[in-house]
C-alpha cells in the first residue's frame, strides 16, 4: 500500500467518524465516557493476521476474532476484530485512525473502522 493510499484510507475514517459520533450523541452516548469499543481489520492472509493481532495484543488490545472469510470471488481474507476500553471520542481520534491504519499496512491489511455496542 502507497502513501496516497494510506491517505485516503484515513480521510474515510475521519468522514466517519464524525458520522458515528454524532449518531452516538443522537443516541443519548456520553462521547467522554469509556467503553468496550472494537476496531476492525481485513488481512490478505493468515501469515499477516497473525502477526498485526499479535502487534495489536502487544499494545494492550485484545483479540476478539481472528477469523478467515470467504469472499464472493472465492479468495479467503482474514478478519482481525481487536477490542479495547476507550472513550468514543478517542477511538474516533485522527490520531488513532492514522496510527491504526498505519500499522494494517504493516501487515498488509486494511484498518476499517471501529464500532461499540449501543
């Protein structure tokens, strides 16, 4: 993955982002408040799954899924869902977006987004 690549992808996230924070407002989330939120990434491989879930473990995430998928086109990608107690307005940071998306790339897989229960 290139640098413009690697742009693009975090502009996504901020666009998002805003998006989600302001639907958690609407749905009475305090933004400030700590809570189980989970970050998701695809990888190309199990090799490479592995690995960033390993990097993600080592920086205080835990691994919650480490799961192949089938796609339509009969390739498998592996799904990397990695969970951490965060505030929604640090997860939703584009501090932790560039950082995330980042280190997928490391790995060759895709940082795609982040989610918390409602």
């Amino acid at each position: 993955m290139n640098q413009r690549q690697i742009n693009e992808i975090i502009k996504g996230h901020e666009q998002r982002n805003e998006e989600l924070l302001r639907a958690l407002q609407t749905k009475g989330i305090a933004l400030d408040k700590g809570r189980s939120v989970e970050h998701h990434f695809w990888a190309n491989n199990q090799r490479e799954a592995a690995l960033l879930a390993k990097e993600l473990y080592g920086r205080g995430f835990i691994v919650l899924e480490l799961t192949p998928v089938n796609t339509e086109d009969g390739s498998t990608v592996w799904n990397v869902v990695a969970g951490v107690e965060q505030t929604p307005s640090v997860a939703a940071s584009g501090t932790i977006s560039e950082d995330l998306t980042r280190l997928a790339a490391e790995f060759d897989a895709v940082y795609d987004g982040w989610g918390t229960t409602i």
